[in-house]
C-alpha cells in the first residue's frame, strides 16, 4: 500500500464537498444575507476553515442585497437597496458559464471570496454575478436582490445557483468534489444538472447529495407551479415529466426534490427533525444540531477572559466547556464593559439613558408573526407589577420584517407603541439595521436573551446559542436547540408547556399561558437572582458558556457533517 502525507490527499485548491447556499453572511458589512440562515452558512464555512476542509462554496452576488432597514419615529419600517461594492472585498474570476432562461443565455460570472480562519485555513466562496455585458437588462438583474421579486424572479434566481453553480464549480476545474450540500431548498435545482450530466444515474446523484432543510413552516418551502417552470426553465435539458418524477405532479417542491435526490438529508435539532418528518413522510431526515462560529461571536471583553484561562477555544472552542472555573468576577467585569457598550450605542442611536446595573432583556430576531416579539407586552399590568415587587427590567429589541411581511411590519410599530404607553416606566427601545454587528452587540449586552417563538415553527434558533457564549442565559420557549440546551436554573429559564406536553402541529394559541409565566420567573426566580444573588447568577452565566458554548458550535456541527454526511 502507499502512503501518502496528507496534505498530498487533502489539496485544498481540489475541494471534495462543494456548499449551496441563496444567502451566506460573509461578514457584516457585505449585505449578502437576511438573517438565520446566512448566518448559519457563514458560521459554517468559518469552521470549514478551521478544520482546514476540502470544501468549496458557492451563492449568488445580491449586488443590493437585502435591504437596509430604516424605523420612523412610529415604528414603520422603510426598505432601501444595500449599497456594497464587491470589488472592494473579492475578487471577478475570469470563468463565466451559462445558463438557459426563457430560452435566452444568461451568462454568469463569479466573485471570489475567501474565508480566512485564524489558523490559515482557507475556504474559497465563489458569488456568480448575472449582471454581465451581452445579458438582456432584465436578466442582470437576477444576481441583485436576495429574496425579492416574484415567483418568476425566485425561480431564475434557483437556476442560476443550482444549475449555475454546478456548471461554475466545473469550469474551476474541480474535479474531485465528491459531495453537493445543498443549504436548504433553493440550491435544489442542483440535482437536476448532475442527473443530466449522469445520464439520469439517480443512484449516482443520491450518493453525492446532502441536504439540509431549515424551516418547519409548510409555507416556508419553496413551490412552483409547473405552468411557470415549464416557461422559464430549459426543457430540453430538463424535461418536465423528468422533474415531476422527483419534484412532486402537481408542483415543484424544492424541499421533496432535494429529499428524492439526496442519499442523507437532516433537519437542524432534534425537535425539527421529528417534524420534518412528519411534515415529509417517508424520509429519513435526521438531525445535525445547529451551531454557531465561536470566534466570531464572542465579544472582545469576554474573548480576552477566555484567552486568559481557556487554551485554543478560538479554533477548538470545545475547550469552553472549562469556563465554570474562571474567576466570578473577571466574567462580571467582561460582561458589564460589553453591556456598557451596547448601552452607550443606544444612546448614541435614540438618545435614550439605559443604566448598566438594571436588568436587561434582549430580543432580536427576524420580524414575523410566529416569533411573536410582543408577547412580553401581552399584559403591561402584569409586567408593571413584576418591576415593582422585583426590580426594574429595560429591554432592547430588533429584527426586519420582510417587506411583504405586513404581520412582521405591525410587530415592530407595536413595540414603538408599546414603549410610548410605558412611558419609561420599563425602558423599551428598537434598534434599526439588524444586521450581524448589532447581533453582536445585543446577544453580549444584555442580561438574559428572550425567544418566545409559536411552538413547532423554530427550527433551530441559533441567536440563544451566541447568547450563550457570551454568558447570557436564554429565557425561551422549549422549542428548536433551547429543548436541547435547557437546564432549569442551570444553563436559563423555559417558558412555558414543556416540548412533549404540546401536540406537532400545534399552533394553538397559548399567548395567555405563555405570558403568564414569563411574568411569573421574571418576578420569583430571574430577577431575585439578578438583584439578590449576584453569585448564583454569574454561576449561571459560566454553565451557559461551558455547557452550551462548547456544544452549540460550528465546529461541532461540521464535524457531524464530515462524519455521517460528508463521509459515508
Ligand atoms: C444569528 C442571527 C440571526 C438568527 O437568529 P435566530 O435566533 O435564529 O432568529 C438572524 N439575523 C442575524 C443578523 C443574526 O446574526
């Protein structure tokens, strides 16, 4: 047998696996993302970095991106274009590739992007861009909005990633990629460009394809009417009795293509994968618990701590699970500076005073009605009486509505209505332009993280997990990774009816119960151990870092990946 070193075996300008992903938050200030899932993607190719992996990534350029979110002085919410100039962070590839809409060749070109981890691994992004000279106007603008458009726009979006990226990562000459991991639905068209350049080896496409879905929301998945596919997509490469066969008869599903067509799809927690399959029966989809990137997301002040008593956790950050034994007050001191400077940002955005030795409660999320941001407010009497017998709460929230999702607009004028009735009485205050610098900032300057989210319909939740590692104790209905990450008293606080007490599918309005005993743990348990001892809480914020901090992580979570999926 030879032997061969293994970096011989592992080059990483041959990756193996090659990641699909519509959104991926590269860094903050590039708006290439919308929130949780691009989060996820980013965080997860931050480890792929780390763990070195011969892994390649592929999305589109979203030359707009999102929105920019501006809040009037009522609470409704505005939407601007992002403005971001790619050349100033990555770098135009001289490959272009096409592909067939409307009949037309839309030519794409890719940008460059590198994820860089602190140890020198590198994981290459590549951002096809359909905005080229020879394109028809209308097609360059494909590449322009992440999640804006109509169905037809959606659709041509999905080619250009699925069909596109698989011809792009061809004409980079990577020819030893083994697996295509498709980051939710919309990289699905994917399975259709290797069953073409198969022969139609289902076998062979199943053997290659991984999947992950992410929402639990019927309404969440991507469908298509036949009459529109039929219209936009290239039939003779791609007949639509061929995609019936594996997208469903009467649309195309995104989630059931991916599943028919990969040989390991999972789900992102446990609770989501038992839905998921009741949602989808017949698969087997397993779970692979979200995570985020730890490095990342830990603030400077508690990095430093880290640094100080934790050997490598910027790369390994397992080694969080030793955090309990830091000093008390060295994690009080990095959290009061953290919490200082969030505080001065609120001033500096609303002029409002917050005073660092009140409790403080943090809740920013994407804007939409199941997350249910305002029930915290479902009783101000109620809320009022529990600042009085147990001491005073302030609260920072923020998060974007979609700019169809008007559920999602209300939300966010009610907690600007909300605050006026309070009348700082309990300081309320909603921050504008949500992005992942100001996640950053709230999941480390607050007390307690609040997520009181409509049970089943979080799949994961991976904010509470930042949280976490910043020695912020989540506050959270039992559903997605906080059923896994609870421990009573120990790592937060539940709300409410626990995971097996409430049927799949219930969307039963449980607002009252719910509410109820938010208010009643703020007023016996959360804030007498905020205000009266001080010890048992920071204990608490220690066993949030080392028993969810170590665990909730990318690292852990790619891992998983290479094991059951990457290699199997
Ligand atoms: C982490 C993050 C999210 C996802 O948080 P959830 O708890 O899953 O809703 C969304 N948006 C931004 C900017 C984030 O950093």
């Amino acid at each position: 047998m030879e032997l061969k070193k293994i970096e011989e075996v592992i080059e990483p300008t041959h990756p193996r696996i090659a990641y699909f992903s519509m959104e991926i938050a590269l860094q903050s200030d590039i708006p290439t993302y919308s929130g949780g899932l691009g989060v996820l993607a980013g965080d997860t190719l931050r480890a792929a970095a780390d763990l070195k992996l011969p892994l390649v990534a592929v999305s589109l350029l979203h030359a707009e991106g999102y929105f920019d979110q501006s809040v009037d002085p009522d609470g409704n919410q505005s939407e601007q274009p992002s403005k971001w100039n790619p050349a100033d962070f990555m770098e135009l590839m001289p490959n272009d590739v096409s592909v067939k809409i409307e009949g037309r060749d839309v030519k794409l070109k890719a940008w460059r992007y590198e994820i860089e981890s602190v140890n020198g691994g590198i994981i290459p992004v590549f951002l096809l861009d359909a905005d080229v000279e020879g394109n028809e106007e209308q097609d360059r603008q494909l590449t322009k909005r992440l999640y804006g458009g109509d169905r037809s726009y959606r659709l041509k979006q999905e080619i250009i990633l699925g069909i596109g990226g698989v011809r792009l990562v061809e004409s980079l000459g990577f020819d030893k990629l083994e697996k295509f991991h498709m980051n939710e639905g919309h990289a699905s068209l994917l399975t259709l460009e290797l069953l073409k350049d198969s022969d139609n080896n289902e076998e062979l496409v199943k053997d290659v394809c991984v999947f992950t879905t992410h929402t639990p929301v019927a309404a969440g998945h991507d469908k298509f009417d036949y009459n529109l596919v039929q219209s936009i997509i290239d039939t003779e490469n791609f007949p639509i009795d061929l995609i019936k066969k594996y997208a469903g008869d009467s649309e195309l599903n995104t989630t059931q293509l991916a599943l028919n067509l990969s040989g390991f799809s999972n789900a992102v927690a446990k609770k989501h994968s038992v839905v998921s399959k009741n949602m989808f029966p017949g698969y087997n989809i397993r779970a692979i618990t979200n995570g985020i990137h730890s490095n990342t997301w830990t603030c400077d002040e508690l990095a430093e701590v880290f640094d100080k008593h934790l050997e490598d956790w910027r790369v390994d950050p397992f080694n969080l699970r030793s955090a309990v034994v830091i000093p008390s007050n060295e994690i009080w001191e990095a959290h009061q500076n953290a919490k200082r400077r969030l505080f001065q940002v609120i001033k500096e955005k609303t002029d409002i005073d917050y005073d660092p030795e009140i409790f403080t409660i943090g809740f920013a999320r994407r804007a939409t009605g199941y997350k249910r941001a305002h029930l915290i407010f479902h009783d101000l009497k109620r809320l009022r009486e529990v600042v009085k017998n147990a001491g005073n709460i302030q609260i920072v929230f923020a998060g974007k509505a979609h700019p169809n999702d008007g559920e999602g607009k209300d939300n966010i004028k009610r907690i600007y209505d909300v605050a006026k009735e309070l009348g700082g009485e309990v300081k309320v205050v909603f921050l504008e332009g949500y992005d992942m610098d100001l996640a950053k900032l709230m999941v480390s300057g607050v007390d307690v993280w609040l997520n009181t989210p409509m049970r089943p319909r979080e799949a994961s939740g991976t904010s509470g997990m930042k949280a976490a590692h910043n020695g912020v104790p989540n506050f959270s209905v039992l559903d997605g990774w906080w059923i896994e990450g609870h421990a009573e008293n120990i790592t937060g606080w539940g709300i409410g009816h626990k995971p097996t007490e409430v049927s799949l599918d219930a969307d039963a309005n449980v607002d009252d119960e719910d509410a109820k005993d938010i208010y009643s743990k703020l007023e016996y348990v959360i804030l007498p151990t905020y205000y009266s001892r001080r010890d048992e809480w920071i204990h608490i914020m220690k066993n949030a870092i080392a028993f969810n901090g170590s665990f909730f992580t990318t690292r852990r979570m790619v891992l998983q990946y290479v094991s059951k999926a990457y290699i199997r």
